[in-house]
C-alpha cells in the first residue's frame, strides 16, 4: 500500500513538474520569437477606472500603440507596473508586437526571463525529486 501511494505521490509530481518545464520553455521561445519577428512601436499607458464588481489589487495598465499598417490596438499589458520599472497612467512605454497577432506583446526591458527560468529549473527539480522517489520504490 506505501509503496503505491508512493508511486502515484512520484507520478503526480513527475508530471507538475513537467508541465512546469513546458511553461519555461514556451515563454522563452515566445520572447525569443517576438525579438525576431516583432516591431518596434511606442505606447501610451492607461489606466482604466475600477467598478464595484471589479476586484482590487494591482491591476494591469491597457497599452495603446498604432501598428505599422495604421490600427489603433488596446491590450492589457503583459506585465504589472513595478518600483523599479512603473508604468504611469498617460505614460509611454517602447514595446515590441506581433504584426500577425498585435494583442502579443512584450514591454521592452520587461520581458521577465527570470521568471521562465523559474518554471524551468523548479519543474526539473521537481521532476528529478520524482524520479529519486520511482528509485527509492524499487
């Protein structure tokens, strides 16, 4: 009976960490790719009024910029304002877009590497935990 649970305990971690590996990996290749194939474009940091069903706690500033090809696009900004890189309302920010998909996005000098990193490095520790667990079942 120990030794099943065990294993599901193994198995079940082997897998978070996995899919903690993938996360790392498919943000990096997305920064990676955006810094090959994206433009440059300024845009303008806004803040949008609160509601009363909305919830508290850091929201996100909406981005404004023109694409090369004249749209005026609106998205949520892919990271939050921080003290040593804030985003004021009214602001101005260089980022880089997809020209195929503008709503992705990357605030230039904010891309968070270290975060894929993270995910990379805790999700094989966490596999390899695993797999010392298989090993010490056997």
């Amino acid at each position: 009976m120990g030794g099943t649970l065990l294993a599901g305990l193994a198995l079940f971690a082997g897998l978070g960490g996995l899919v903690a590996c993938l996360a790392g990996r498919a943000g990096l290749r997305e920064i990676r790719w955006l810094r090959r194939v994206g433009l440059p474009a300024q845009a303008l940091v806004r803040y949008r009024v609160l509601g009363e069903d909305d919830r508290a706690g850091g929201p996100r500033p909406l981005l404004q910029f023109t694409t090369v090809d004249g749209r005026v696009v609106e998205v949520f900004s892919p990271v939050p304002s921080s003290r040593s890189c804030r985003l004021v309302d009214g602001g101005q920010v260089w980022i880089t877009y997809d020209p195929a998909d503008p709503g992705r996005l990357l605030v230039d000098g904010r891309e968070r590497r270290w975060l894929e990193y993270a995910f990379l490095a805790s999700g094989g520790a966490i596999t390899m935990t695993a797999l010392a667990l298989l090993t010490y079942r056997a």
